[in-house]
C-alpha cells in the first residue's frame, strides 16, 4: 500500500503515550526512526497530537511546557494542533448526539480508532486523515464524502521499512 502515489497526505496525528514517549509523565522517547522517516517519507501538510493523555486546556499546557520542545528536538516537528479530550468532544457531539460531554466518560464510550473517525468524519471535509497510534497501529482515514468513511489499516510489515536508520 502507498498512501503517497493516491493520496497527498494533509493531515499527521501522533499519539503520545506509547507512540511519541512512553508517558505523559516519562518522556522517553519512542518509535524515533519509524517517525522520522514517516514524516519525511509523506511530508504532511499539517502534524498534530491527537491523545487521550491531554484532557483539557490545562494539559495542553503541562503539553506545551514540558514535552512540546523536547519532541521538536527529537522528532524535527512543529505541531499545528493539539487535540485534547475536550476538544474531541466539542467537534464530535455537532454530528453525534450520544457523545459524551465529560472527558473522564469520553475514553470508555469510544475506542481511540472510534474517537479519531468521528472526530475526522465530524470535520466535513474531504482532507486525508492518518493517525499513528500504538493503541490501534496506523490507521490512514480518508474522508471522500460526508457520509462515507473509508478504512485503511497498514499491516505491520508495512511500517516494518521505517525501522531503518535514518542516513
């Protein structure tokens, strides 16, 4: 599969924990390579967190304070958004009437990949979604209409070429 040749990739979504570093509160870095080489690979037009360790405005805060510089240094990127809990809410619950309004609840009603296509889906807009997770793998949402949502999952052997070093 090869998102550059079908599609120009807009829109980057890195998760935190597990992806980026290993928590909210260890910030060792993980998945370096695998990254860089992706971003430089597909060149997205925007890159932007997108994670359920960043509940409100105050962790993007602790976010912008404590993690965003060192992933500047260590991955190359200048994030373009950071999606909070909140903010995951506030688009989703336009189009979903069963969203939950509380971002204790919103973890346990949606799944991550849930979260991500309703988020993208709730944007109406016809832009190329990827989200890099390590909860649900990498996951390419393109939004063709508004009603329609393909799926594309990228089989682990897939992501196996970004583990080279980077030259």
């Amino acid at each position: 599969m090869n998102i550059k040749n079908t599609h120009t990739l807009k829109n980057l979504y890195l998760d935190l924990e597990g992806t980026l570093i290993k928590g909210f509160n260890n910030s060792k870095i993980l998945h370096k390579d695998i990254i860089i080489n992706f971003i430089n690979e597909y060149q997205p037009d925007n890159i932007c967190v997108f994670s359920y360790a960043i509940s409100n405005e105050e962790d993007k805060e602790v976010f912008s304070t404590h993690l965003e510089n060192l992933l500047h240094k260590e991955f190359n990127i200048i994030f373009d958004n950071i999606i909070s809990i909140d903010d995951m809410i506030s688009v989703i619950s336009k189009y979903d009437i069963n969203c939950p309004n509380n971002f204790a609840l919103f973890p346990n009603h949606y799944s991550k990949k849930t979260a991500f296509i309703k988020f993208c889906s709730s944007l109406r807009n016809e832009d190329t979604h990827l989200l890099i997770d390590d909860s649900i793998g990498l996951i390419e949402e393109t939004i063709n209409t508004i009603h329609t949502l393909p799926i594309q999952v990228l089989e682990e052997r897939y992501l196996k070429k970004y583990k080279k070093k980077i030259t």
